[in-house]
C-alpha cells in the first residue's frame, strides 16, 4: 500500500475536483492521481493553458492529412473525374450519332414503307382492272359463242338452196356480234 500524504486546496479548487470527479464517476483522489499521471507523462505545464505543444502536434497533422488529400486528389481524384467527363462526352456523341443514324434509317423505312404501299394500292387496282377484263372477255366470249351457235343452228335450219335467206342470216350474226 502507498503512503498517503494530504494536500490543501482552497474552496473553489475543492468544488471544482468534487465537480469533475463527479462528472468521471470516479474517487477525487483518483482524479487527482490521473491528473498527476497526465501532466508527468505529457510533460505539460499547468500555467500553458493555451497548450501550445497540442496546437503544434494539430497543425503538423492537419498539414500530414492535407498533404496526403492533395496527393491523392492528384494520383486518383483528377484522372476519375477526367475520364469521367471524357466518358460523359463520349456517351452524349454515341447518343447524337445514333440518334442521328437511327433517325435516317426510320426516315428512309418510312418512306420506302409509304413507297411500297402506294405500289401495293396501284397493283391492286391494276389486278382488279385484269380481272374484270378477264371477266368480260368471258362474257364477251359466251354471248359470241351463243350467236355462233344459233347462226349455225340457224343456218342448217334453211338447207342448202335458200341464198337469200342465207345472206340475210349472215347478216344478223354479223350485227349481233358487232352489238356485243
């Protein structure tokens, strides 16, 4: 066990010990030994209360850290944000460029789409037009035939000796065919 010895404080420093001891929830004797430990093992001055050893130790960290931010902004920080911009710039011509491409090719799509289907309608129309020629030369086909039929029908009818009639049956075919 350690000798103890006593030392004597005014009131204000009495309240004051009693105060951080309370604060640290430790014995003001342990607060007092602590104390003593810090200023033996810092080898600070109790008059400095400015500290200038701390402010000192601070300011070479803060320049220790700053020094070190600058030369990673430079090594690392820089370039990312250089190629990222150059990324950016790349991808917004990539984005023009295509836009520009793609927006030709529709165009032309478009217009050989509209091309295609104007020649769809006018095939159609056409085809439709064959169709009904076809359709009336059918026709046209089967009313001559009908004539044909009933001239030589006609004609078998009147024998061999009749001319006149003959003629005059000729000639009815003949108009027939040119009414149809």
């Amino acid at each position: 066990m350690e000798h103890l010895s006593a030392i004597k404080h005014g009131k204000i420093t009495g309240e004051r010990l009693h105060k951080i001891s309370l604060e640290l929830g430790r014995s003001k004797r342990l607060v007092f030994a602590q104390m003593v430990d810090y200023f033996y093992r810092n080898k600070k001055d109790p008059t400095d209360l400015n500290d200038e050893l701390l402010k000192n130790s601070l300011a070479k960290s803060h320049k220790t850290y700053m020094g070190f931010i600058r030369s990673q902004e430079e090594l690392l920080l820089l370039p990312v944000k250089q190629g990222v911009e150059k990324m950016i710039s790349n991808q917004r011509d990539i984005v023009k460029f295509f836009n520009e491409q793609v927006l030709a090719a529709n165009k032309t799509l478009l217009s050989g789409q509209q091309e295609m289907i104007k020649i769809n309608h006018e095939n159609e129309k056409l085809l439709k037009a064959v169709f009904q020629r076809m359709e009336a030369k059918e026709r046209l086909k089967l009313k001559f035939l009908q004539v044909l039929n009933s001239y030589i029908k006609a004609r078998e009818e009147l024998g061999s000796f009749k001319g006149r009639e003959k003629e005059e049956l000729a000639e009815t075919a003949r108009k027939q065919v040119e009414i149809l």
